[in-house]
C-alpha cells in the first residue's frame, strides 16, 4: 500500500505532466486536448491526413531546409521529431511553386498542384503596397499531379490553359474536386481519380475554392467571393486577369457533389475560409477574421450546416486556420502562429478532439 506522500507526489507529477502537455492550447480552447507542435520554422500549411490517420502531407516553405518557396511534404503524426531540424521526406520536384497536397486511396501517393511545368524558379509573389489590398496569386502554371511516396511523377492529372489547384480527395476515394479558371473565373470543378470525367459544379461569379467533400461523400463545402456591386464585380475580374484575387471578403457555402443545392452557410462578413466538416457531417468548422479588429486575427470557428449555432473553438491573437479532422474523427490538425516567439512562422499543430 502506498504511502499518503507517494499519493501526493504520483498526483503532483501526473498534474504537471498534463499542463506541459497542454501548454500549447490556450484555456478557452474546450474541444482541444494534448496539443502536440508538429513543424518548428517557416511557414507550414495545409496539413491533410492520410486515409489511414497515420500521415499528414503539407506544404512548407521553411528556409532551414533550402525552400525559396512552397514544396510537398509528408510525415508520420507520431515517432517523428522536427523540433532538432529534421527534414521530413519531400514529395514535390523541388522546380516551381506548390499547393495543397492530399493522399490518394491506398496511402502511397500523393495529389498535389504544381508550376514547375511552367518554369524551375519560384513564380513571383504579388507586391505588397503600403495600404494596398492583401492579395492572392493564382498562377496560371499551376496543375494537378500525383507522385508516389518518393517523389516520383505517377500522372498529371490537368493540363489546360489557366490555373488548376487546391484539389481534395471524396472519403470514398472516387471524385476529386478542384478549382480552375479554365472557364474564365474561379469555379469547382470534380473529375475521377484518374482526371476523366470533368465536371463543371459552380457558375456564379466570383471566387470558389478550398474546397471539401463531406465525410459520406455526399456534399461539397467551399469558400466564395460573391459581389452586390457592379464595382466589386470589375475589381475581381480585373485582378483575375493579372492573376490575383483580394480574398477579403468570402463565405462559407455547401452544395451537393453535382453542384445542385448550392447553400451560403455564413454571412458574418470579411474573410471566411478554409472550412471542413465535422465528423458528423452535420457542422463545419473554419477560420474566420470576423471577430478580429485587424486583418490578419483569425481564429477557427465551428457552425451548424444550417448556418446556426456559431462557436469559437481557438483563441491565437494572430493565426489559426486549414483544420482537418482526422479520418476516425479523433484528432485535429491545423495551422497556427501560436508560440512562435514573435516570429511570423506558421506551425502545425495536432490535438484529441473532444466534442
């Protein structure tokens, strides 16, 4: 029988040993448990899990590891250390710039968009002007590949004029959904595994991306620009026809796979975006500036597919967005600026999801 004092001091270290552990979520944050830094430098985006839940790919442009700009990488969510400046395995060539990878059915491959076809040099980036809008390339050079878990080019999947990107995979492993500028303007477009089968599913004007199946594969949620104006409706197309969009102002939309059913979930105003679903299929969480009183304080939020219910889920005075729900629905990755010492690095953070 152990002792009053062994009792205290086993629950004293078990106490301590849970707030280390937890020291990276701030207290508010109720639905996040055993937060874990995953990525140590640079900034580190679009984490996506494997279908198996043991991977997550990314994009990242860490300067530490000999980036000029976004590459594809994937790593192991446990038994895998970046903290002493490790270099997980890169999947992308290395030429050109990249976006948004996702695992392919059967966890040996990888989709991600690329520019290298377009040139082995970074494309250039928008010049920021004092006072002038924050805005986003969408490079026309940009197409939809997939490479194998060494990097090597299986198939490239697009090959129009314009820019082809930010492509996610249906849990069924079936459809893929993208967006291009193929038609002119930003839409959704869906295509089979192997990139037959293309299928146009937005036709409103403005900007349709970020998007992703929801978990029975059913149901489509995106992020969109939509104008009341014929003034902003000139400002996007002329910026689309430079290549950039000023993505300050876009809500959260859902529609069937077909496109049919077409339904805006938010109307809280600036910039909405990077939504995914809860496990249930019935709520979609997503990072949102609109509670921020400077441009770039976003935090992610969770809503019902009906548009009620909004909840807070993070609390970072800067960044927190691209969260996914792992395939069992247990743990959540995301990006965040949380502890990075005043730097502007954007880490990946993983956590047990607690509903």
């Amino acid at each position: 029988m152990r002792s009053p004092l062994t009792l205290i001091l086993t629950l004293s270290v078990t106490v301590l040993f849970a707030q280390q552990v937890d020291s990276l979520r701030y207290p508010e944050e109720k639905h996040l448990k055993n937060m874990r830094q995953l990525t140590f430098g640079g900034d580190n985006a679009e984490a996506y899990w494997s279908f198996n839940g043991k991977m997550v790919s990314f994009q990242s442009n860490n300067k530490a590891w000999g980036l000029q700009c976004d590459q594809i990488f994937y790593m192991n969510i446990t038994g895998q250390d970046l903290s002493k400046g490790n270099r997980p395995k890169q999947i992308s060539t290395g030429q050109g710039r990249t976006t948004c990878a996702f695992f392919m059915p059967g966890n040996k491959s990888i989709l991600y968009a690329s520019t290298h076809a377009g040139g082995k040099d970074c494309p250039p980036e928008p010049e920021r002007k004092p006072g002038g809008k924050y805005l986003w390339p969408v490079y026309d050079s940009y197409d939809i590949y997939v490479a194998d878990l060494n990097g090597k080019m299986i198939r490239q999947l697009t090959n129009t004029t314009g820019y082809d990107a930010e492509a996610t995979l249906s849990p069924k492993g079936d459809k893929i959904v993208f967006t291009s500028t193929r038609n002119g303007d930003l839409d959704l477009y869906t295509m089979d595994v192997d990139g037959k089968n293309v299928k146009q599913i937005t036709h409103e004007l403005g900007y349709d991306g970020g998007a992703f199946f929801s978990p029975d594969g059913k149901k489509i949620v995106f992020r969109a620009s939509r104008f009341t104006t014929d003034e902003q409706k000139k400002e996007y197309q002329d910026y689309l026809k430079q290549g950039l969009v000023a993505p300050t102002a876009m809500e959260i939309f859902t529609c069937n796979a077909d496109g049919s059913d077409l339904k805006q979930i938010t109307h809280l105003g600036k910039a909405n975006w990077a939504p995914f679903y809860h496990p249930s299929g019935k709520k979609i969480i997503f990072s949102s500036n609109h509670k921020g009183t400077r441009g770039f304080e976003f935090n992610l939020f969770m809503v019902n597919e009906d548009g009620s219910g909004l909840e807070q889920i993070t609390y970072d005075k800067v960044f927190d967005s691209f969260p996914m729900f792992s395939p069992d629905g247990k743990k959540i990755i995301f990006s965040s600026n949380r502890h990075n010492k005043g730097t502007r690095d954007t880490n990946l953070f993983v956590a047990d999801w607690i509903d």
